[in-house]
C-alpha cells in the first residue's frame, strides 16, 4: 500500500509540474509574441515618421544586432538590409507582409523555421514613395523554450519525487496505523467513514466463518472420533501410493506408527493381490479381497477416491472364518459321532433280524443296542445344548445359584458311576454366584464326570468353592493328566486326548466345549494345572457381583 501511494504521488506530482510547465510555457510565449509583434510595429512607426536616409542611418546603428531592416522597392528588390548583403537576397514582392503593405498599407506575418527551430515576425509598412520598409526579429520557437527549461523542470520533479516520498512514507503510516491497530479476533470498527462498509463486510464474513469454522471442526472431531473408535483399519492413500493418514485400528493391525504417515503403501505388505488392489483402485477400480496379516484375517475393500487417491478399509473377519471353520469341522464330526453309534445299532439290529444269532448271545446284541442308543441320545443332547449356547442372543435367566448345593446334587447323581470306578468324591467350602441353575448344575456335571472317567482306580476327585474377591470352583483329581500341550485343545469339540478311553467310557468330546461355553457366559475363566499320571485340576473363577 506505501509503495501504491508512493507511486500514485509521484506520477501525479510529475504530470502537475509537467503540465503546469507546459501552461505556463504557451501562456508566456503568446504573451512573447504578442509584444514582440507590438515592438515591431512600434519601431516601424518611430522610423516611418523620420527622414528616410536618416533612418537608415538610425536603423543600421539601433538594429545591428537586435533588428533586422529591410528596405524594399516597388518592384520587390532589396534596397536595404542591415543583416545581409542585398545581391545575395531574392525579390520580396511575394512575402505575405511585403504584399500586404503594398495593398493595405502595412502587413505582418511570421515564419518558423525547422532547420534551426526558431520563430521570425515580420512587419511592414508602405513609404510615401512606395518603398517598403520591413523589420523582423527572431526568436526561439515555443519548443526551443521549452526544451531549454526542461532540465529545470527535471530538476523539479526529482525534488518533487523525493518529497513526495517523505511524505507518502509519513502518510501512509498515518493512515495506515489505525487500520493496523484493529483486532481482528474482536469486533471491528472503522478508523475512516469510508471503510465503514468494507469493515461491516468483514465483520459479517468473520462470523461467517467463524460459524463455518466451528461446523467444520466439530464435523471433523466427530469424523476423527469415528475413525479412531471404529474396530476397522483404515487407512487414506493419495497420488503416488502415498500413506496420507490412518486409524488406530490400521495402526495396530500392521504395527505401526504415526511417524509412517507419508511412506509408500508397498510398506505395508508385499502381498501381490494387495498391492493389484490399490493400483486397481487409483485407477477408478474399486476391490473386495481377503487379506491375512499377523494370523489374522481380514476383508479388505479398497475403494477409488476421485482418481486421485483410494481408501482402505479393513474388517476383522477372523472370528468369521474361525466359526466357518469350526462349522464345518462340527458338521463333519458330527456326522461321524452320529453315524458310529447308528451303524452300531444298525448291524446288531440286522443281526438279530436275520436271526442269525444264539438265543444266548441275543441278551448281548440287545444290551449293545441299548449303549449304543443311549450314547446317541447323549450326543444329541449335547448337540442341542452346545448349538442353544451358540446362540448369541439367547436369554439367560439368572439367579442365585448356591454352588455347594449344585455340587452335592452332581456327586449325587454320579455317585454310581464313582462306585463302579472307585473314586472317593468330596465337596469342601461353600460360596454363590449370580447365573443359571440349569447350566451351573450341566458345567459342573461335566466336570466330575470327566474327573471320574479320566481317573485312576481308587483315586479321587475334590470339589472345592471359595468365595472372597472371586468365586472359585476348583476340581482335582488324581487321574492320568493332560499334556501341557493339549490344555487349550480339550475345550474343542469332539476332541479327545486317549480316544481309546472315551469310547470305552462312552465320551462324545463335547463335554469340556458346553462347559467353555456355559463358562464364557458367565463372565467367567477357566485355568488349568496338570500333571501326567499325577492328576488335574481345573479352577472355574467367577467374578464378584
């Protein structure tokens, strides 16, 4: 803005001294002009009165120098010229003035001369004798005066020019320095009548966007919230494969951290269909693919961003593609579970059909039916059970379950079985917890029954309840014990560590998964110490409520 003032100041300067110059120039030089043409007729008077020898005489002392006199005759021959020699100047009787003076009496006119750039006047009268005499005088033209005032009038402006800084600096810093005194952050007021729409304009813009920029940073956060929050990876790539940005999620899932901003995608995985993906997808193509990182699985679905760039998101399907698993895996144990204890059945039953067994060994076939039944029945139920707790959005009902009591009743009804193994049980402690009768009673069931199947003859199986912080149920037996590497295996389905036994005992491998479940539903955790050939013990902890 100085610099604009400055210059406009300047400029204007300039053309006011040039113009005024210029003025007063023309104004002087008419003004010049004009008494020179009187001076002239003045003299040409003084000398017409006089004796004309006499004036000559006059003329050629007054003029050397200063006038120019010409004396011409009737036929426009020089007479007389007190500047030139007479032989050498031409016949006057066409110049403007001379004819003039012939006709009229006396004629004036003037001449400029490029050559040399000078303006000449002319006057003449006609003599009593019919001679003309004619004075001129020469002068610098209006551009010749001009030109020699030009490195004056320079000289002025520059003066001007430098004055004109001083105080266009001192100026604009006076008018200026309201306007830099206003506070932007508070409400603004005029310095100057002037700016007072120009102020009202930006009063209103700034809350404008104020409000906007309000809007904008709580659209932001909440933007910011969302992705930071969300379960899935996400992660921005712009032109280049660049990383623009990403969540924490994204962050956890490839192990980085926010300093990875601005590195190449490539970075992230070598997978090929991964990386086909995003260059699919920075060319407008958008991508569904199954993605594994870290043992885990994800759907990632890369989407195009405008040409310019892709986003990334990731969705944890593991627990998806560990269910599909075990889906499949059930069904094609469960087929195999069902279809032993029928086939069982089937071939005793046509046996007995084609009565082609002993009236003595039918008792045998008819019994094995019956287990064989019996099993079947049992593996349905838990069938049934273990898909019902696979529902997630089953309603429990829950109450106060004294958990003594529910053990006393499991040793109760398991107390043949520990007779026909031999296995001394007891129940020590007492405590309760907020659940479900049905399942407390089917976990802890499973649990003694397991302790006295996979028991020794004559051992033993405790039961023991405390109740302090947590609710711990504790189960030891002095049973053949599981390896270290099989305590998380057992809570899978169907499965079996000594398969010989089970079927012996009439296992179906579903026993330690119900309890899992029922286990899980209860907010509860299970831990296991074991020993081989020494024993198991098996802690169900319950939290306080």
């Amino acid at each position: 803005m100085k610099k604009r003032i400055y210059l406009n100041m300047a400029l204007l300067t300039s053309f006011a001294i040039l113009f005024v110059s210029i003025f007063f120039c023309l104004v002087f030089y008419y003004q010049f002009s004009a008494q020179i043409r009187k001076d002239l007729r003045e003299k040409v008077q003084l000398f017409q009165n006089d004796d004309i020898e006499s004036a000559l005489n006059e003329l050629q002392y007054i003029t050397e120098g200063y006038l120019r006199a010409t004396l011409i005759l009737e036929d426009g021959s020089v007479f007389f010229d007190n500047t030139s020699t007479v032989q050498n100047l031409e016949n006057h009787l066409e110049r403007k003035e001379v004819s003039d003076a012939i006709l009229y009496g006396y004629g004036e006119s003037s001449r400029y001369s490029n050559t040399l750039g000078q303006q000449t006047y002319y006057y003449a009268v006609s003599l009593s004798d019919g001679r003309v005499l004619r004075l001129s005088k020469t002068t610098k033209s209006i551009f010749g005066i001009f030109a020699s005032i030009l490195p004056i009038i320079l000289i002025i402006i520059l003066i001007a020019i430098s004055i004109c800084y001083v105080v266009a600096i001192r100026l604009t810093t006076r008018i200026i320095a309201p306007i830099n005194r206003v506070n932007l952050q508070e409400e603004l007021s005029s310095p100057y009548d002037e700016l007072v729409p120009f102020i009202q304009t930006i009063n209103t813009q700034q809350k404008k966007i104020e409000a906007d920029f309000v809007s904008l940073q709580k659209s932001t956060d909440t933007i910011h919230a969302i992705t930071e929050n969300m379960n899935e990876g996400m992660v921005m790539v712009g032109e280049g494969e660049t990383i623009l940005s990403f969540n924490k999620s994204a962050a956890k899932i490839f192990d980085i951290d926010s300093s990875f901003e601005g590195h190449n995608i490539r970075e992230l995985s070598r997978d090929l269909s991964f990386i086909s993906g995003i260059q699919n997808a920075l060319t407008g193509e958008a991508k569904n693919m199954v993605f594994s990182k870290s043992d885990k699985t994800y759907n990632a679905l890369i989407s195009p961003v405008s040409k310019i760039g892709a986003i990334l998101f990731f969705l944890d399907i593991t627990e998806k593609v560990q269910a599909e698993k075990r889906r499949h895996e059930f069904s094609a144990n469960v087929s195999h579970e069902l279809k032993t204890p029928l086939t069982s059945i089937y071939g005793n039953a046509e046996m007995l059909f084609a009565n082609v067994v002993k009236e003595n060994d039918k008792h045998y076939f008819y019994k094995k039916i019956m287990i064989e039944a019996s099993r079947l029945i049992t593996l349905i139920d838990d069938i049934i059970m273990i898909s019902e707790l696979d529902e997630k959005n089953n309603i429990i009902d829950f109450e106060q379950v004294e958990l003594a009591d529910v053990a006393l009743e499991c040793v109760k009804s398991l107390s043949q079985k520990a007779k026909e193994y031999s296995i001394n049980m007891k129940v020590l402690g007492k405590g309760h917890i907020h659940g479900n009768y049905t399942m407390i009673f089917e976990m802890m069931y499973n649990l003694l029954d397991n302790a006295i199947k996979y028991n020794k003859q004559n051992g033993s199986v405790i039961i023991e309840i405390e109740e302090n912080e947590q609710t711990k149920i504790t189960f030891t037996d002095t049973g053949i014990g599981i390896p270290v590497s099989e305590n998380e295996r057992i809570f899978e389905r169907f499965y079996r560590i000594d398969k010989s036994r089970s079927k012996k005992t009439g296992g179906t491998g579903l026993g330690l998964a119900i309890v899992k479940h029922i286990v899980n539903a209860h907010s509860g955790l299970i831990e296991i110490k074991s020993k081989l050939q020494e024993g198991t013990q098996i802690t169900i902890i319950f939290p306080k409520l």
